[in-house]
C-alpha cells in the first residue's frame, strides 16, 4: 500500500486532465461521421503494470483493499473526465486493454472479476451510458470463457480478438449469449499459413448464419503473422468477401483490413 500511495496522485483527478478545446473539435468532427471512442486504464492491466502478474494475483487475497483503492481510483477519476467528456459530446464507444488471459484461461477468476473489475468497468459505463454512449469493447488475447459472464454483468458488450488457438469459438459464443455480446476478430490467423484449403476451412468454420445479421465484424485474431504468402491473403480478403456476399474489395494499400 505504501508504495501506491507514493504515485498514487499521478491518477488523481485534475482540470488539465481535458482539453476542451480539442473536444469542441472533435464535436465538430464526429458531425462528419468520425466514431470517438473513449478509453480507460486497465481494471487488471493496468494494476499488473504497476505490481506484477504474480503480486497482483496475490494481492487479491492478501491485500484487496490495495486493488480496491486502486481501482476506485481509476473509476473516480474517469468519472470525473468523462462528466466534462459528456458536456460537450457523446462518446460512441468505450474501449479498455486487458490482455488478461492465456491459452489456460484467465489470470483473475469469475469471483475476482465481480468483486474487483466489474465495479470499476460498471461505474464508469453507467455514466456514459446514461449520456447515449451503447458500445463497451475490451481486448484480451487468450482463452476468458470463464469470465465472460461477469464481463457482460458490468455493461461490456463487444470481445476482441477472440483467440482461437486460445479456445475462443465465436460461434459457440454466440449461440451461448446470443448478441448480449458482439464480436470483433474470431479467425484464426494461423491459417493464413497454411493451404488455401486451410483458409477456405477457417473462413467456412466461422462465416456461419448465427453470426450474420448484425454484431459481427470478422477479422483475423490479431495481426497477420510473418510467413504468411501473398496468395493465401489475396485468397483471404476475396473469398471471405464472397461468402460475406460483399462487392470485391477496391485496389488499395489499406485492402489488407478488408473484412
């Protein structure tokens, strides 16, 4: 505890934390169509930058009113910007960075999560919420099956990248909690490697009628790999776009994103 408390002002609210000057702006530009999307610190990421993978998982049980404090303190604080945020425009989504999870599961279990993020995640999604704001993203690579459900409890609404390799099946996800979660990623970019045939698999495996119709946006799990030929990803873009039944992507150096 004593060591937060020496840094733990860095944290703390101030007025210089907004620049309302650049959020008149982004009014402006969001009147244009530009999506703004909100972040906040980690609810385990960002403490583990701070302790450790291993002090923090301890630390749940042998200190939590150090993880409350902290996480409190992150929740105040966002608050606080996100009033002021709020103001002046609506934030279209709310996006926090885990990376709490590896291929055996996550790294905070259902009982931490309800007792230690969800709170945080909740609070400072309400407020937005109530201010317009309807999508709350969270990135974790590895397998976070376990705690899908009290993510859902706290107002997170969309997954990424969803691993396969870890296990993430995003239809059995979506069969299991339907839209309550929409999904981003889900194909294995580790197919890419492969055969054609390989990736033809991979799209058909995922391009399935529970994940059509909205809340959905198909992507590789994470970026492309190294060795992966030309012609597979050529293949990629062009056949997942038929089976999408999307127009052939426009010639352009940003194809690479095209579904």
């Amino acid at each position: 505890m004593d060591d937060w408390l020496k840094i733990k002002h860095w944290y703390e609210y101030t007025d210089d934390r907004v620049n309302v000057d650049a959020l008149r702006e982004l009014k402006k530009r969001q009147s244009d169509g530009v999506l703004i999307i909100g972040g906040i610190p980690g609810g385990f990421s960002e403490p583990r930058e701070l302790m450790g993978d291993e002090e923090l998982c301890c630390a749940y049980y042998e200190q939590p009113e150090l993880i409350h404090d902290i996480l409190d303190t992150f929740a105040d604080t966002a608050a606080k910007v996100y009033e002021r945020v709020c103001d002046i425009l609506t934030v279209d989504l709310l996006s926090v960075h885990e990376d709490m999870a590896g291929k055996g599961g996550p790294l905070a279990g259902p009982v931490q999560v309800r007792e230690f993020i969800a709170p945080y995640y909740k609070r400072v999604f309400d407020l937005l919420r109530s201010n317009g704001t309807t999508l709350f993203s969270q990135d974790s690579d590895g397998d976070i099956t376990p705690i899908i459900e009290p993510l859902l409890e706290s107002g997170l609404n969309i997954l990424y990248p969803c691993e396969p390799a870890a296990g993430m099946d995003i239809v059995a996800i979506r069969r299991r909690y339907g839209k309550r979660v929409r999904i981003k990623g889900g194909i294995d970019k580790f197919a890419l490697r492969g055969s054609i045939d390989d990736v033809e698999r991979e799209l058909r495996r995922v391009i399935r009628p529970e994940l059509l119709g909205g809340g959905t946006i198909f992507a590789l799990d994470h970026r492309i790999p190294n060795g992966v030929p030309l012609e597979n990803y050529r293949y990629y873009v062009k056949r997942g776009r038929e089976l999408l039944g999307l127009p052939p992507a426009e010639p352009s150096p940003f194809v690479r994103m095209a579904f």
